[in-house]
C-alpha cells in the first residue's frame, strides 16, 4: 500500500476507466441533463497517509494528509483524466504525519494529532472533524461531490450562523456569505462593491463555524464558481468549469492558524526591498523626462517624504514594450540616474502585449522563438491593447520567461528598480480573450487565471537571477493562489469616490486574509477627481496600508499631495511623515508575515475571533496592524468625530493620551488632520525620524522612540536588516525582542537581542511610557538609578526616557 504519486497515475487510470463504465449510468442522455454523484463506497485501499476510496459510480477519490492540520481531497472522474495544478503548490514534500486509520460499520475515520477526517460510506462524503468531534466542515449529505460535463462541484453543509473570508480581491463585505462569487481573472476598470470577478482570482477561503475556523483552497486554475449560500439555505459550494476536483482542507482553530497552513502551501512573500514600503507617486502618465525629475523635486523641496515614481504606459515609444518614447524621453538612463541621485526609485508599466511589428525587436524575437501564445490550428494569436494589434507571450514556457527576463533586466541596467505589470489578465479590447487559444501549459480556459501568475513568477525568477543580491521588486494587477511568493498587488482601477475608499479597506482585507499582505489601493482614487477631504481621508489610509501609492487616470485633475492647496499638503505631508516615522513597525510586520503569511493589515476578528462586534459591517473600515494597533480611520465625507469599536482590553487613543475599556464602542474626535489610532496596553510601536526617503542617511543622531502603553503582559519583536539583499536569509539581520511586565509597584521593559546579525547603527532610544498616572519614584537601567535623561509631562501623562547607545542595556524599570 503505497502512495499514488499524482504524476504517475498511468497504470491505474485505466482500472478507474472501466469501473466508470460498470458503474456509470449508460445513459449520456441522463448526465448531458444534470449532475452525477459521487455514490456508495466500493472498496478502499490505505495510502501512507490516508486512503484512496473506490466510490459509485466508478470514481476515485483520494484523500490524505498533507501534514497534521492540511488533508487533500482528490476526485478521479470516471469518465476523465485529470492533470492536477502544480505551479501555485510550493511545498508537497510530505512532512511527518500519524494517521490513524479506524473502520467503522459506516465510516472510516482518519485521525491525526490535529484533526479527523470521517469518510462515510453509504455515499461517499467526506465530513472534517476538530479533535473533540465538532463538525468543521461537511459534505452536503444528499449531494456531495459531483460532476456535469467539465464541470466539478462539491457541496458542504452551511450553518445557520456561518461566516465565510477571503477569496482575494473581492467586493461586497468583508464576510462573502451569501452570494455567489466567481474566479476568472477580468479587467474590471470602473468596477464598484457588486462587480464580480475581478482582477484576482485567489480560490481560497476561510469558514468559521461556532467559532472555529477552517480554510478550503480548491486547487484548480479553471473558471470557478463559490457558491457561500446564494439563492438556498441548503448549502454552499465550490465549483470549476474544468480540470479535477482537487481541494485542501486546513484545521484552525484560529483564523491565524488557517492563514498559515494556507501560506505554508501556496507559499509567503518573501521580504520586499525596504524602499518598496515608502510613499510612491504615479499617475497616468508622467511625461516627458522633463516632468518627472521637476516632480522628483517638488518632493524634495517640499521636504514631503518619497522613494517610488512610477512610469505609465506613455514612457514607451508608442507603447511598444521594453522601449522608450524617443522625444518625451530622449535619455532614460541620464534621467533615472538623476532620479536615483534624489534618492527615487523608479517603477515603469510592463504589459504583456507585444506589437504586432515587423521590425520591432521583441516582436520579431518572440515569432522567432515560438514565444506566443497560439490557436489550436497553429496560428499565433493577435488581440488589441494599447499598442494595438498585440502578441501575448507564454509565460507557461520556461524559455518564454527567460526571454522576458533578459528585456526586464536590460530595464534594469539602464536603471529602473522595479516592474509593474498591468493589463496580465490578459486584457484585451472587447474583454473575451479567446478561450480556445493555447499556452504550453494548455488552452486559457486551463490557463487564463494563471496567465498573471507565471508573468510574475518569470519576472521574479529571471530578476533574481540577474540579480542574485537585489531583492526584486513586482507590483501586478491579475494573479491567482500563491501571487504573495513573487509581487504586491494593487487592487486596479478603482474610483475617487467614499464609498470606493471604505472599499478599498474591505478588498485589502479580503486579500491579506487570502495570503496576500503586500496589498493596496491607489490613493485618491484612479478614476475622476477626489475632493480635497476626500484625498485627505485616502491619503490617511493609504499611510496604514501595505502598499502606499498615490495613482490617478489620464486626464484627471493632479492629484499630487500638494495639489490640493496649503492645508491639505500639510495634513498629506503629516499623514506621509506618520508612515515613515512606522516604518520599524511596518518592517518588522512584513517581516512576521513573510514567516507565518499573517496579513500586516487585519480585520478586527483576526486577534479577536470570538468577539461578534468584531464582525459587523459598521467596523469594516477599521483594522489592525499587528496585535496591538487598532486604526480607525475617518473614511465619511465631513466626519469630525469617529465612532471607534475597540475590542477587548485597555486601548490608549495616540493623539488624546486617553485610555478607553474595551469590548465598547466609543466616540473620538477626528478632526480633519487625525488618523484615529489606539494602542493596546501591553503595546510596543517602534518609531524613527522622518526621512524623506527609505534608504536616506539621516544627519544627527539616529533615534528609535518606542511607544509604550505598559501592562503585565505585552511584547514586540523589531526586525532590522540591510533592506535590500537577500543576505538575511543567511542570517545577517537582527531581531530585538521588547517586553513588558508590571506589578503593583510599577512596570519594567525588557530588551534582549535574539538574533544579533547585523550591525545597527548607534542611536538614540527614547521610551515613552503612556498612561503613567503619577510621576514615578524612581527609574533604573539595568538596576543602576537614573537621575536625569527622563521627563515626565503631568498634563498627558508621558514619561519619557532616553538611553544612549542601545548595545548595553537591558531593562528599564520605573517604580
Ligand atoms: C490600467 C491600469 C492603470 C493604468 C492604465 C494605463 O487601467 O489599471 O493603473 O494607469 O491601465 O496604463
């Protein structure tokens, strides 16, 4: 009793073939009309790690642990064989598992340390189980798993009070229940809260039954469909127009844990260049050269921090890709020298359309070297998009890939910093990119989900190639299951309007909870003109999201952070200054996320399962980043007070020096130049100076301020590292673990090194202990009294105090 490995199911399709035909229904007439179920139980073999179960009518239907907490479901179709999807898995190498099997009159049942799998027999079903026998999740009992044509479908039991995340890029509200959502990969330009699909197609989500969580990843590429309770009350399902029926369960309880038995699957980001987290300008489009260095030093005049300047499609000579437009940018190397000079980094459109051109290199190149996409019959495809009648490469090629990646880094060497690929739905004019066209990989009915995937996989792969110590830095648009491992995703062409700035909240939510963390939304809005408050209010949030960058349509008003008066730059330069002052805290987030797939922006319920006002509607606009800051952000046009749902635990307002009880909701001034944000006690923000750019050398002394609201418990692990080379992976970074302890008679910070692999600069540490009712009586580093180096503000109740040189000391206790 072996294993089956999923390549090499030759040998015993062709037994699974013939019981199809003994089992099946002769008639075609009847499965033409409807679906076939899975039936009854005919025999079943146990694999290392589970079983393959022979089920009516002549199906297979393999299921198996991948590791204790993540089981594989697999049918084998009688009347089909399958190739399951490989390229979004980065890990099948099977670790330890125990599973025990146990047969039951009318079940088998498989047991691992974390959770059970019952397999009932008289039909086939499949029921997954927590380790005190609650129901995770369940076949629907009448309907199961199915199949109509291509198409595959598997119905499970909803609750009544089920809720259901992820999905990536969705609209609608952050819990998807209660329609119908479908994957297939669209350029959606003007989409709004109803549109569906969009530009992602990530088939994964999370249910949450009586309050534990589970995650389903249907790991299939094909048009899919997620029923979450739409038009019944029966049931929900998941469904795919073609390919096989192959799902992952992953047991919770927490949504953390789901999260991270996902990502363990399908992969992490890896960490992005340090620069990448600072403010970015784009729009569509900056030019000629001329334009974009004046904008590079407005900023600079203007001392409002920023690193990335993006170039939209008008920098290419009529939009010929991996060209320059000859007059508007006559020296493109002079020009980003200049710019990398300031200290900008420069990011162009790259859109996978190739001019169809006789005489233009990367079109002549591709026909030469079989790198497009194809009809059945021979004929290499021809859609339009903005260069006109254009070529599609097969990123399913590795040589294709390769290719692509030597005009990426000829990009490179003239001194662009990192890529952004748009219109990789594919987009074409009038939308229907043929379904019948052919990549290596198979047609795009297969493939079109994933065109983006291996755009961007390419892309990553050949830049670190090319670069093997520069971490890559992609920003794509379309993308399926596993994007994280290779780009930041922005959520396309939204519009400036509030209810598209509270959206953009819940899709960004929806995506961290699918994976994908590097995420954002252009600020301001792509599509017309945000009013003065409203690019306050955006750029307020866009200062708390993974992703900051500032992008607007052609022909839209300028939408630069001064150009919308004096006041409204000053609170834009303030909400951008807050982002740089967070960026050891943001770091050290992306730093967390890129090891256990946590999003960095969260829902409230992310640290807050059980609690039910986590969940309602009315609080989607807020959100965590990292355990202990909850931000509330003004996303109303006019709001000058804010009503602030803070969840358990004491929560200290950072603007007021007010401390709330939790589990209540309270209202808060937000005047128009405030981002509402709460630290939890026990909570630890690291801070730094403003810069005005990621990587710039500050003049005076460098100082890191901690923030500290101090309680009995409460820790913060600050990760540093060089920011750009891939050298941490060998260990050159350095972690410092923060942590708090009180008593009755006062509180202490600890600060131990964990890791020590990296040099940081000296510098001052200033802590500022919030909340501290009464001056104290004594204060001591590493047990030794201190007389000066510390004030305390009666008024907000902030004892400040500096040590000098963070290598030598360890605790600070006030009494
Ligand atoms: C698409 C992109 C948008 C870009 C435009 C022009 O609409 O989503 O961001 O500005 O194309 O390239």
């Amino acid at each position: 009793m072996t294993e089956t490995p999923r390549a090499g199911r030759g040998a015993q399709s062709g037994a699974v073939l013939l019981a199809g035909i003994l089992f099946s229904p002769p008639s075609t007439a009847a499965q033409a009309d409807g679906y076939t179920f899975l039936g009854a139980l005919v025999e079943f073999e146990e694999t290392v790690r589970g079983v393959d179960l022979r089920c009516q009518p002549g199906a297979r239907l393999e299921v198996s642990f991948v590791d204790p907490g993540t089981v594989r479901v697999t049918l084998d179709r009688p009347d089909r064989e399958e190739v399951v999807l490989m390229a979004p898995l980065v890990d099948l190498e099977p670790g330890r598992v125990e599973v025990e099997i146990v047969e039951e009159p009318d079940r088998i049942l498989l047991r691992s340390t974390d959770l059970d799998v019952a397999l009932e027999r008289s039909p086939c079903r499949v029921t997954f189980l927590d380790k005190e026998g609650a129901v995770l999740s369940r076949d629907e009992p009448g309907l199961g798993i199915g199949w109509d044509g291509d198409e595959v479908r598997n119905w499970k039991t909803i609750d009544e009070g089920e809720r259901f995340f992820g999905l990536g890029e969705k609209g609608g509200n952050v819990d998807k229940r209660g329609r119908e959502w479908e994957l297939w990969t669209s350029d959606m330009y003007g989409y709004d809260s109803e549109t569906d699909p969009l530009y992602q197609s990530i088939p994964f989500f999370i249910g949450l039954r009586d309050g534990r969580a589970y995650g389903i990843y249907l790991n299939n590429s094909y048009r899919s469909r997620f029923n979450l309770g739409a038009g019944n009350h029966r049931y929900y399902s998941f469904a795919a127009e073609g390919g096989a029926l192959d799902y992952f369960f992953f047991a919770g309880p927490g949504i953390p844990r789901v999260v991270e038995r996902y990502t363990e699957l399908t992969g992490r980001m890896p960490l992005p260049p340090k620069w990448a987290l600072g403010y970015q300008q784009s729009r569509w489009s900056y030019y000629p050269g001329d334009q974009v260095s004046d904008l590079a030093r407005t900023f600079r005049e203007k001392r409002i921090p920023a690193d990335v300047i993006y170039l939209d499609i008008h920098y290419m000579d009529g939009y010929r890709v991996f060209t320059w437009d000859p007059e508007r940018f006559p020296d493109p190397e002079g020009l980003l020298a200049e710019l990398g000079a300031m200290g900008f980094k420069v990011v162009p459109i790259v859109d996978p359309g190739v001019k169809q051109e006789e005489g233009y290199v990367v079109a002549d190149e591709g026909l030469a070297g079989d790198h497009f996409v194809k009809y059945p019959d021979g004929q290499v495809f021809v859609g339009s998009v903005w260069p006109g009648r254009s070529y599609f490469p097969d990123y399913t090629r590795a040589p294709a890939r390769a290719w692509w990646g030597g005009h990426l880094e000829r990009l490179m060497d003239q001194g662009i910093d990192g890529i952004w690929n748009d219109m990789n739905e594919p987009a074409v004019w009038g939308k229907a990119f043929p379904v019948e066209v052919e990549s290596e990989a198979g047609s795009f009915k297969r493939i079109r989900n994933l065109y983006a995937f291996y755009m961007a996989m390419g892309s990553y792969e050949e830049l670190v190639e090319a670069r093997p110590h520069e971490r890559p830095f992609i920003l794509t648009r379309a993308g399926f299951a596993g994007i994280q491992r290779y780009a930041a995703v922005w959520t396309g062409d939204n519009t400036a309007s509030w209810e598209h700035l509270e959206l953009a909240i819940r899709m960004l939510i929806g995506l961290g909870l699918s994976g994908v963390p590097f995420v954002g939304a252009d600020v301001g809005g792509f599509i017309g003109g945000p009013s003065p408050e409203l690019f306050v209010r955006w750029i307020q949030v866009g200062a708390l999201t993974p992703f900051y960058r500032n992008h607007t349509a052609i022909e839209t008003p300028p939408q630069e952070p001064w150009a919308f008066g004096k006041e409204v730059e000053a609170i834009a330069r303030q909400a951008i200054e807050l982002r740089y002052r967070m960026l050891p805290y943001l770091y050290s987030l992306f730093r967390e996320s890129s090891r256990t797939g946590a999003p960095i922006l969260r829902p409230l319920f992310w640290h807050h399962q059980a609690d039910t006002t986590a969940y309602r509607p009315e609080y989607e606009h807020q959100f965590h980043l990292g355990e202990y800051l909850l931000a509330a952000p003004v996303t109303r046009d006019g709001a000058r007070r804010q009503d602030v749902y803070l969840p358990e635990g004491r929560w200290l307002d950072l603007a007021t020096e007010e401390v709330y009880d939790g589990s209540r909701t309270v209202t808060v001034d937000a005047p128009l130049d405030r981002i509402p944000l709460f630290l939890r006690a026990g909570g630890i923000l690291p801070l730094q100076e403003v810069v005005q750019f990621v990587g710039e050398e500050t003049a005076g002394p460098l100082r890191l301020v901690l923030e500290v609201f101090p309680a009995v418990g409460g820790s913060f692990e600050l990760y540093e590292d060089d920011g750009t080379s891939f050298a941490y992976r060998d260990g050159a970074y350095r972690t410092t673990l923060f942590s708090l302890t009180a008593d009755e008679n006062g509180f202490e910070l600890v600060r131990e090194v964990i890791h020590d692999g990296y040099a940081v600069p000296d510098r001052v540490v200033e802590v500022r202990f919030h909340a501290v009712e009464s001056p104290p009586d004594e204060i001591a580093i590493d047990g030794r009294r201190l007389s000066e180096e510390f004030s305390y503000d009666v008024e907000r109740r902030v004892l400040t105090v500096r040590v000098r040189s963070p290598g030598i000391w360890q605790t600070i206790t006030v009494r």
